[in-house]
C-alpha cells in the first residue's frame, strides 16, 4: 500500500500537481493593464461550437474563451496542472476516486449558477452522448464508473479501474462544462449556441468572417484583462500581419511567413519559440501491401530517412522540429533520452552506413528498386516539404516511390480506406501522456485511428499496461517498450514533431506559449501593451 | 417583344432544372467524405462506431434517391439543405454572403466600364496609331495577368506604401460607404482591370468591324457627321457583343472570384466555394453551382432581353 501511495504522489508531481491532498486555484497573476481589444485570425472555420464535439483547432480558438474545464494547466509550468472551476481536488490512494471541490458564486454567462449538477451533466454527456450528439473522445472516459454530486459544490467522480491519464484528462480543453439547463433544454443546445463559465462572452458571430466577444464581467478568476476579442477569418498570415489587419496568429508559422512578418514590422511583433509541438508527423506503411508484409522492408524504409541530418535542413523550410523523435514528444516527461533513441532502427546516426544496409536488407528481401505509392495531403506546409524530403531520402536507397498529391477531401478518403502503400499521416495530442501519444499505435480494431491497419496484441497489453499503471517509472519504462516495439517493427516511420513558432504583435503581454495549438486559447492573462 | 421575353423566360426553369439535376449526380461521384474530414482530418481519436453515427445524423446513410428526392422537393420551395459542416441551411450561409459578391461584382464592371469604353473606343478610332499600340499593350497586359496576382501585388503596394490594409470584416455600405469603399476598391482594380481589357478588345474589334459596313460608308458619303456616323451608326452596333461580354462577365464574377476573395480576405460566395470544396460538403457547393448557375441564366436572360432592345431583327424572329 505504501508502495502505492508513493508511485501515485510522484506520479502526480510528474504532473505538477499534489495528489491526495489540496490543490490551489488559478494562479494567474491579475492584469497589469486593462483594455483593448485583441484582434487574430484563424485559418479555418469552426464546424460547430461544441467542444466536446470535435478535433477542430478552430473551435478552440474561438470557442475555448468562452468556457471552463474542471482543471486547466499553469502555462509557465506545463503540464503542471491548477484550478480551472475546480478551488481544489483530492485523489483517493488508490487511484480510482478523484473528488472536486468547486468555486463558489460561478455563474454562466446567462446569469445561471454553476453546480456539480452542470459538471455531472457535461461528463455524462461526453460519455453517453444523446442522439445527435457527437463525442469523439468518449473512450477517453471509458473508466468513469460513476459521477456523484453530494452537493452543489463537490463531484466526485468514480472509476472503475485505476487509469494513470485520467487526472490530465479532467484538464482537457475540449471537456469543457456547460450548463445542465442547456442541455436539458436541449441535448444538441451547444453546437449552435454559446453559454459558459469562461473569460469572454459571446458578442457576436459572422459565419465565415468574424467571432466577436466582450469581458465576461463576473468571470470566477481575475486574469480576462481585455475589453474583448476579435477573431477574423484569415486566409493567410503574413499579409494581415503585415498590413495591421490582425495581432496575432494562434497556430503557428512557418518559416518563410517569419521572416517575411519579422523583416516588415521589425521590433513591432515578437517571434515566439520554437517550441515543442505535439503533432508528430509519421508515415503509415499499408500492412496489406505486399511489400510491407516483410519487416526488413519496412525496416529499410525506417532506416533510409536520414533524420539526424536531414530533419535541421528541413526545420529551415517548414515548421517542423529539427530534433529527432520517436512517438513521443523529445524532452517530455515519458520521452526516450536522446541516447536511447539512437540505438533504435532508423534512428542511428551513421546516415550513410544506415541506407547501405538497407540497401542490401531490400536485396535480401528481393525487393531491390522498391516501387510504392506515397499518398500526400496537398498541403504545403508540411507536406509538400516533408514528401520532397522522403522521396529523396527513399530514392537515394534506390527505391522508385511514387508520390500521388490529393486535397484534403481525397487523401483523407483514400488514407481511410487504405488505397495507398504509404501515407503521410499525423498524430496530434494535447498533453505529452502515453495514453494520448501511443493510442494511436495500436491494433486498428482498438483505436480506429491506425490507418497501417495492423493487428498486435502485444501492444495492446502494453498500452492497457501503462495506462493503468500509477508508478512513474514503471509506466515510462512500459511506454518505452512499446514505443520501440512500434519503432522496431516500422508499420510507422515518424517523421517529426512540429515546431510552434508563434509571430506576435509586440503589444501583446502575459501569453505563454504551450506545446500545442490546442492548448491555452482562453487568452486569459493576455494584456495589451497599448 | 413580349412574346420573345416570355419565350426566353420560360426557359429558364427546364435550365435550372437540369443544372440541379445534373449538380446532385456528379457531386455524389466525388470522392471523399466530409465526416471523416470533419472528425479525423485534424487526427484526433474517432472509432469507426462514432464516424458511422455522424453520418447517420447527418442523413449521409439514406438511399441516394431519398436524398435527391428530399432535396428537389425542398427546390421549389427556396430550401436547398443544410450544410454539412456548419449544420444552418445553405440559403442562410449563402445569403449571408452574395450580398459581398454581387457589390464586388458591380463594383467591377463600373470600373470595367469605365475603362474600357473610352480605351476600345479610341484603339479602334485610332488603329495603327501610337495610340492604339499602346492602348493594345494595356488591354493585352491585363487579359496576361492573372487577378490575383494583380491583387497580391495591390496588397504589397498597399503594406509598402500605406503600412496599412482595409479592415478585416465586412462593412455594410448602408453603414459606412467610405469603408466599404476602402474594402473593395483593392479587389475591384484587380479583377475590373483583366475585365476592362476583354470589353475593351471586344469593343475594339466590334467597332472596327461595324465601321467597314457599307451602311456606314453610305451614311459618310451622304455626309452625316463624323461623329453621329460613330456613336449613333457605330457604336449602337458594336455594343451588341460588347454588351454580351460585359454580363457573361458579370455573371462569372459573382461565383468565380476564388483566388481572390481568398486573396483580399473576403467573406464572399468565392471563398465560400473554396471552403465548400475543401471540406466536401456537398450540400452547400450544390447551392451554390445552382445559385451562380441561376445568375448565369438571369443575366444571360437579361443580356437577351438587352439584345432585343438594342436589334429589333432579333425581336421579330421566331
């Protein structure tokens, strides 16, 4: 039992969090300066308002400041986690009730107060979505037993196995709390319409042009330091960055927009980052290609992408990150050390001694002169750059891979139904948890979202393994065995991670930049410097 | 002339019909699914069990003739759906936005108009000339130029010169004109200018060709005025293909101003178009094809109507 307690407390303090024991709310500094109105532009179009409805970035960047979640993260410390509606909350030692208690005097920006019954509601909402609802990231919460609302400002939520991402998970910003008015009202109420708890309320939407908000006056924190937002519908970055049409960009930028912002506005916007970006970008091998069913073709395949030299030249004209990386984000708590991963196939640094022995496992397999199909997303950035990049890389092993460009609508169709040998594809996460980063790995009829469509129950062990193991090493050290089990059999080829560089309007202030563009998009704490 | 409107309006809806028709079908061949674009093209985890239920919600489930037959039931009644993406119907999402179009269209020719009238007018009168040489080298130059380059230009002169662009969002021309003005001026230089030089060529050529008529060459010899000879024998004539150019423009320009609406950032069908194409929803780009193709029909009914006016042996055929 000691034993128990020990490796739920250090895992929680991986977390930044203090199990079993209190917790402290939001501690965002209160405003240095008061007003204005932040303007930035986003590049797509939210397809609904309801958060616990969709994977849209969009959505978050509009939708997010208009909500609260249970916890939320401390930026500067990520993935340290702190109070959102939640003044404190403890974690049973065995790790499978988490009891929440809430601020009082919350109210929706319609004046209704916020309860337990409004967190009760939302969560159930996400597992068992009603008719017409959707919930991507239900299984999510699959161990959530049972939610108990002894009274209006205590949840306590049950689980029926122990599941180490679950804490992180109440820190979600697409779980966020509506009201049980609402959905009461009707099940559906948040996908047309907006009523939270959070610092903006909703002003005003122009379907494909603008989402205009105002400071939500009885906000529970003291950090929602602007007038209000304006969030433009923008086709590029450069151009309204340039031409002071906008102040910001949320997402990320690539290179050229950079240099191209920096040069024409000098010391008027900050360049914020590199920093890590959870989307890995990785290649999908078709295991029911002919080719791919040999492992030292796949292996060939790992070994001929040169990353340790070739992802530096390639952060130079696109926004991915020059470090090399495995399935997890480099440097992040469950990461492989930089040592380790260069032990593992494709990692190695010898570049050239790697494609000669690839060469002749190719030859060995009677696959010499290799020909596939790669199916790219027609997207420039990253795709283009990173297909160009491969395509070389595989043809230098004498490999014929052809590449097939499609837009969106069509890669995706084809990636789905398994029309390619090799397909880029991504992985995008929101905290660095292996229950996140490694979901998609494994066997296809568990996750859904393995488009190598292979099939290994040792890696599913792994994965249950880890995910319900609260021991920090225990479970970093199961994480690593399946990451190089994946690595080793190359069904997957990861390419990169991203790197987030954000160009900034220099008035902007008190914004942090988080390892993904669905992380921090409440703009609480964010001044203007005016 | 009643009897020729009725006839050229009454075909009309057979047109449209078929447009509708012809719009549901090929869409339905397009590959690619706008729930797995919605739910999985930014990854994400999505069971194939949740991918199935949305389209169910959606209505992608039923028999493809219960579809068309929902929808051409909805026709007449100006109901064309409900996006796909967004989930408001496609008449609101369009409606919200053709207003945009239509000023940037206008805008346009009006410029279009102005230039080229006086520029092909002066190419044909003066062919040969410095003038005409030169005149020619404009109107060829701005046929050669694609809009949205232009435009991306005009925005860089715009950051270079001005350090500044328009505001972003649509402002009414009801609530502050200059704004607006401000807004669309950019964009309506770079399309009026490709416009401009097709009528002014068109015009050009049109002028010369009417004015090596005999009836014109009568009329000198029975020495009317120049310029009566020009404007009253000459150009009415020469305005009949001008005039078809100028609304077949017209028309293409309410739907066609892809590249640069996205260009300028403006909330207009075109970018409409692009983003209901990138995210396959065919809902809302089958209104569309049948919104710009019942523009097409209405401004081709009414370049006919014009050519009526303007031809009375056009009128008196059967």
């Amino acid at each position: 039992m000691r034993l128990f307690l020990k490796a739920a407390v250090l895992s929680a303090t991986i977390l930044g969090t203090v199990a079993a024991t209190n917790a402290y709310a939001g501690a965002h500094s209160s405003c240095p300066k008061q007003g204005g109105t932040l303007v930035y532009g986003v590049k797509a179009e939210p397809p609904m308002f309801d958060l616990h409805g969709n994977n849209s970035y969009a959505v978050q960047h509009y939708v997010a400041q208009h909500y609260s979640t249970l916890l939320t993260f401390d930026w500067e410390n990520f993935p340290n986690m702190e109070g959102d509606l939640a003044e404190s909350w403890s974690v049973s030692d065995d790790g499978l009730t988490f009891t929440f208690n809430l601020h009082k005097g919350v109210k929706f920006h319609d004046g209704t107060p916020m309860t337990s019954a409004d967190v009760k509601a939302s969560y159930e909402r996400i597992q068992n979505p009603p008719e017409g609802v959707a919930s991507p990231r239900k299984a999510l919460l699959a161990d959530i037993s049972g939610i108990e609302t002894p009274d209006d400002h205590t949840v306590i939520f049950k689980l029926s196995a122990p599941n180490a991402f679950m804490e992180a998970g109440f820190a979600s910003p697409f779980n966020a709390i509506y009201s049980k008015k609402d959905l009461d009202a009707d099940p559906k109420f948040p996908i047309k319409n907006v009523n939270g708890t959070g610092p903006y309320k909703l002003k005003e939407y122009k379907p494909g042009e603008a989402w205009i908000t105002e400071r939500y006056e009885d906000f529970h924190h003291d950090d929602n330091c602007l007038d209000g937002t304006i969030g433009y519908k923008i086709s590029g970055i450069a151009e309204p960055m340039l031409g002071g049409q906008i102040m910001a960009e949320w997402r990320g930028t690539a290179p050229a927009e950079r240099v191209t912002i920096k040069e024409g506005l000098g010391d008027k916007v900050n360049l914020v980052g590199p920093h890590g970006w959870m989307t890995l970008f990785l290649v999908s091998l078709n295991s029911e290609t002919e080719a791919f069913k040999d492992k030292r073709v796949r292996q060939a395949l790992q070994m001929c992408l040169d990353r340790n030299n070739g992802l530096k030249q390639l952060a130079k004209i696109t926004f991915t990150s020059e470090t090399p990386a495995g399935l997890t984000l480099p440097g992040s708590p469950y990461a492989m050390s930089p040592e380790d991963l260069a032990t593992v196939t494709g990692y190695r640094p010898d570049g050239d001694s790697e494609k000669k022995k690839a060469m002749a496992m190719l030859k060995e397999a009677g696959y010499e002169g290799l020909k596939f199909t790669y199916s790219n997303r027609a997207v420039a950035h990253p795709y283009d750059h990173m297909a160009i990049w491969m395509m070389s890389e595989w043809k230098k092993c004498g490999m014929n891979p052809e590449m097939i460009s499609n837009p969106t609508a069509t890669f995706v169709t084809i990636r789905n139904e398994g029309g390619f040998d090799a397909t880029i594809d991504w992985a995008p996460s929101f905290l660095p948890d292996p229950s996140l980063m490694l979901f998609k790995f494994i066997s296809d009829d568990q996750t859904g979202s393995n488009y190598s469509n292979y099939i290994d129950r040792e890696l599913d062990d792994l994965y249950n393994a880890q995910k319900g193991e609260l021991d920090f090493d225990k479970r970093k050290a199961l994480s690593i065995e399946l990451e190089k089990k994946v690595l080793n059999d190359s069904h997957i080829l990861p390419v990169a991670f991203l790197g987030r560089v954000l160009a900034l309007d220099s008035r902007i202030k008190g914004f942090t930049i988080a390892p993904s563009h669905i992380l921090n998009n409440t703009y609480r704490g964010i001044w203007l410097d005016e | 002339m009643l009897q020729y409107a009725l006839r050229r309006i009454l075909l009309v809806f057979p047109t449209l019909f078929a447009v509708a028709v012809l719009v549901f079908l090929v869409l339905r061949v397009v590959p690619g699914d706008i729930v797995e674009i919605k739910m999985t093209a930014e990854g994400g985890i999505v069971s194939q069990e949740e991918i199935e239920r949305e389209r169910e919600r959606l209505g992608l489930n039923e028999p493809l003739y219960k579809q068309f037959f929902t929808y051409m039931i909805g026709l007449p009644r100006g109901d064309l759906g409900v996006s796909l993406w967004t989930e408001r119907p496609v008449s609101q999402e369009i409606g919200s936005r053709i207003a945009l179009s239509f000023e940037l269209a206008i805008l346009s020719t009006i410029l279009a108009v102005l230039i080229a009238f006086p520029l092909g007018t002066l190419s044909a009168l003066y062919r040969g000339t410095v003038l005409d040489y030169v005149i020619r080298i404009i109107t060829i130059g701005g046929i050669a130029v694609p809009s949205f380059w232009l435009g991306m230009l005009l925005i860089m002169f715009a950051i270079t010169f001005f350090g500044k662009l328009p505001p972003l969002g649509t402002v009414s021309i009801f609530d502050d004109p200059l704004t607006n003005l401000y807004q669309l001026i950019w964009p309506a230089l770079s399309v009026g200018y490709r416009y401009s030089s097709v009528v002014a060529r068109m015009l050009r050529s049109s002028i010369l060709e009417v004015l090596s008529e005999d009836y014109i060459r009568t009329a000198r010899a029975k020495g009317v005025f120049e310029r009566l000879v020009i404007v009253k024998h000459g150009m009415r004539n020469a305005l009949l293909p001008t005039v078809t150019v100028i609304g077949l423009e017209f028309a293409f320009l309410l739907g066609g101003l892809v590249v640069t609406e996205s260009v300028f950032n403006l909330n207009g069908i075109g970018k409409l178009f692009v983003d209901s194409v990138v995210r396959n929803d065919l809902n809302l780009l089958q209104g569309l094809v049948l919104t710009v193709a019942t523009c097409f029909v209405f401004v081709n009914l009414i370049v006919d109507l014009l050519y009526a006016a303007l031809d009375p042996r056009i009128r008196y055929q059967k």
